[in-house]
C-alpha cells in the first residue's frame, strides 16, 4: 500500500537550479513512511517544493499536510516588537496587514537568521491569489555557494558571521547570533551559503571595510537569476521550503489582496 503510494510520486523540475514541482502526493499524505521520507529527501535536494492542489486548503488541511514535513512552531515569530504580528496564532501573510515592503519580504533572506536556533523550514498555501504579479522567489544557496571560485569558498568555510536585525529599520529586536558563513545540509551533505542581506551583519574577525565589502559582494552575488526560481501563486497551491538552503523573497508589485497561509518548522543550531 504505501509502495503503491510512493510510486504514485512524480517530480518535475521548477527551474534550473532550485524547486521541483510534485505530482501524485495527497493531503492524506501519512507524515510517517517512505512517501514522507522520500519528500523529506526530496526537500533537502531540491529546496523548494511545490504542490498544487486545485482549490484552497482548510486551515486543518493545510497543518495535515504540513506535518509531513516537520516538527511546527506555534504561531509565527516574525519578532518586530509588535504585539499583533509577533503572536499570530494562524499566521496569513494578508497584503492588507501585512505591507511586503514594510517588513523586508521583498529583500532575500532566510527566515529568523538572527536567532541561534532558526527555523527550519516554513510552508506557504495560497488562499486568496492577487490578480497579477505578487510571486515568491526562492534562490538555491547551494548553487550560489558552488558558483564561487575554490578561495573564496575556502575562505568562507572557515569564517563565522553575525547576524542581527541592524539593517533592518522595521525589526526592534535585541536577538543576535553567530553562524557559519557556510553550512552543510545533513541529509545531501552539500554545502550551502549562509549569509543574507536582511539578518547578516558582520563577518567575525574582519574590519568593519573587509566585512562590508565581502558582504555586498555575497548579496549581489545570491541576486543572480541563475540560483533562482519565481513562483506565480494560484489559490490551492502550497510552497514548502528548507530555510538553510534557500533563500526567498516577495515580489512587492501585484494587483489586488494577496493572502497566504503560512507555518515554519523548529529548527536546531546550522552547522558547518
Ligand atoms: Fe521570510
């Protein structure tokens, strides 16, 4: 029986570099089994995943479904020091409530950087789609690190980096943590780059000059389209994404209410 189930899984690449699109996976899906742990893998490699299910999920189908993928945090911790945001007990990223650009989503970024335990990963299901535009954009931090030269990626393999809320205007949070600037997946084993425009704030060891300059080379350097994958959302469909590997970011144009459905997954300390 749940031979026949993972048989019936089907994978269908989104971009060249990150994303696949999968077929044949129900709500029902159980979150123990080799068709869990096949998408679990899957996630790990591909780094996004993406699922379409034809029409708006309940709020109980969507956590069914996200427990495949994870232990969930309660609530949403986007940590602005606001009350209303930081304690969200359904988190929805709701265009009216939530302005993109008031809250950094449209920069790259991996989610809550700047905590020692980040999240791990987080899912998004489409409730209410804008008219035109209003995409999510995912970039692969394993095809960014592996598109460096051999001595600046053994560079980076040896240095930390802090991450705060210093670039970000919006965020009043005290939190701060160090991270390797490169981390590596423990189910792939590859190595992805771990520095984000929104959260990192320093590389440990280096003038304030050195850090600076290597930082904005790095942010540039995640902005190539070749990392990339755009996701244009339609209501019924559900984005899962691991926060190590990837980075991601809204596109703020868009007609119309856009609202997303949206839970993160507990994570432990990124290692190198
Ligand atoms: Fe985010």
């Amino acid at each position: 029986m749940a031979k026949a189930a993972l048989d019936r899984i089907g994978y269908a690449p989104a971009s060249g570099a990150i994303g696949v699109h999968v077929t044949g996976a129900g709500l029902d899906t159980p979150a123990q089994g080799e068709t869990a742990a096949a998408l679990r893998q899957a996630l790990h490699e591909h780094g996004v995943l993406f699922f379409d299910f034809g029409q708006p999920l309940t709020r109980d189908q969507f956590e069914t479904f996200a427990a495949l993928f994870g232990e969930l945090e309660q609530g949403y911790r986007l940590s602005t020091g606001k009350e209303d945001v930081a304690a969200m007990a359904d988190p929805m990223m709701d265009s009216e409530k939530l302005p993109m650009k008031d809250f950094g989503i449209n920069k790259w970024h991996s989610d809550g950087t700047l905590f020692e335990n980040p999240p791990q990963a987080a899912i998004l299901t489409c409730v209410e789609a804008p008219e035109a535009g209003g995409e999510t954009m995912w970039a692969s931090a394993y095809a960014a690190y592996e598109a460096l030269s051999g001595p600046l990626q053994r560079m980076l393999d040896e240095v930390d980096v802090l991450h705060s809320s210093r670039r970000l205007e919006w965020m009043k949070s005290d939190a701060s943590a160090v991270h390797p600037a490169v981390i590596r997946d423990e189910f792939t084993g590859r190595k992805a780059l771990f520095v984000n425009s929104n959260y990192t704030d320093r590389i440990v060891g280096m003038s304030e000059r050195e850090s600076e300059t290597i930082l904005q080379m790095l942010f540039e350097h995640l902005n190539t389209p070749d990392f990339h994958v755009t996701h244009r959302w339609q209501p019924g469909h559900v984005a899962v994404w691991e926060q190590r590997i990837t980075q991601h970011r809204g596109v703020a144009g868009f007609r119309g209410p856009r609202k997303l459905r949206r839970l993160t997954y507990l994570g432990g300390r990124p290692a190198r």
